[in-house]
C-alpha cells in the first residue's frame, strides 16, 4: 500500500515530491536494515574464505546485544520522511552496498590457498585502505536518515563512526604498511575528516529542505 501510495510515477508526481508520511511503521529502515544483514550472511557464507581464527567471545556477545537493540531502535523511531528523500536514501544505499559487495569480493579474491593476502587495488581501495568499512559508515547513515533522523538511530550512527574511524580502520591500515613495502603511499586510512564532516553537514541540509517541501 506505501509503495502503490508514494511510489507510482505519472499524474500524482506533485504530490510524490511534497508528501511527507509518518513512520508509525518505519517500513524503509526496516527493509535497508534486513537487506543489508541479509547480504553480509550470505557474504560471509558464500563469499569469505574464513581461516582457523577464532572470535572472541566479547564480539559474540556484543553483536548478539547490538543487532537486536538496532532492530528495536528502529522499530521506536517515528520520524518524517518525504518521498523524494525515500527514493534518495533507497538509491544511495543500493549504491553503497553493490560498493560493498565489490569491495568484499577484491579481499576474497586475495586469498590463496595458504592464506596469505596481497595488496588490494580497483574501487575504492585506490583512495583509502578499508573502503569496506567506509561503505558500511555510509550504509548506516543512510538508515538513520530513512528513520527521519531518528535519535536513536543518531547513536547508532555516532557508535560506527567511532568504531570504524578509530578502532576497526587505524590497525588495518598499519598492518598493511608494515607488511607491504610497495604498499601505495597515497591510500588514507578511511576518509579525510574534513570532507566526512562536509558530506554529514550536505547531507543534513538536502534532507531538511527536502522535509520543508
């Protein structure tokens, strides 16, 4: 009914580009969430070529804790969200995640049969070293704008931002100059501050004028 209601194109376009709906059912983060888990569990089981190492326990627990209070988080949220903007985030987040999957895929590549790695180059790996994780930032922040800036969803945001910026990204890019000695000089190791900051203030502004229409 949402999508027959906001979504077929012809003599209603006016009103498709100045509706706003009210997520008392938040559909759109629901749908990106599922399709996002959905495609990383059959990456991982399809895709990864895992070796002997074990996760640490921790890690287990955590993502059995986050994954639900994520689910949760977006089943409270009730946000405003106009059609256009609908249709921007179900664009940018298909377009992240097939970068994503590209991204996923040159590592799987790498590995041989004795489980070594070699320098990934193509897609994003020519301008920083763990596009991947680059992706999923953008994947999830794509989310919170389709909750309509749901603050719970602000945490959510906030928490793999830091994860990946300080915690997950650093030891890979380190790990790869101390092992590659050609590795190329020029990859960041995730993203200029200055233009994450600039695209989070862009993205903030296009959306509340998209919400003003």
């Amino acid at each position: 009914l949402v999508v027959r209601r906001y979504f077929i194109p012809g003599s209603c376009m006016r009103s498709f580009q100045n509706t706003k709906f009210t997520q008392d059912q938040p559909w759109l983060p629901s749908l990106l969430l599922q399709a996002q888990l959905t495609r990383r569990l059959l990456e991982s089981l399809l895709l990864v070529k895992h070796d002997s190492s074990k996760m640490h326990v921790s890690h287990l627990v955590f993502a059995l804790c986050y994954y639900p209070a994520l689910s949760l988080s977006i089943n409270l949220s009730s946000g405003l969200v106009t059609s256009t903007t609908a249709v921007f985030v179900l664009a940018f987040f298909t377009w992240h995640r097939t970068i994503q999957y590209h991204c996923h895929s040159i590592l799987a590549s790498l590995r041989s049969s004795q489980v070594t790695y070699g320098i990934p180059y193509g897609d994003w790996f020519e301008y920083v070293s763990s596009p991947h994780y680059l992706a999923e930032m953008i994947i999830y922040s794509t989310i919170f704008v389709g909750s309509g800036y749901s603050y719970l969803l602000c945490l959510n945001c906030v928490y793999q931002i830091l994860n990946f910026s300080l915690i997950c990204t650093p030891p890979t890019h380190y790990w790869y100059l101390k092992k590659f000695d050609d590795y190329p000089k020029s990859r960041k190791i995730l993203i200029p501050l200055i233009l994450l900051i600039f695209l989070t203030i862009l993205d903030f502004i296009l959306s509340f004028y998209w919400n003003l229409c």
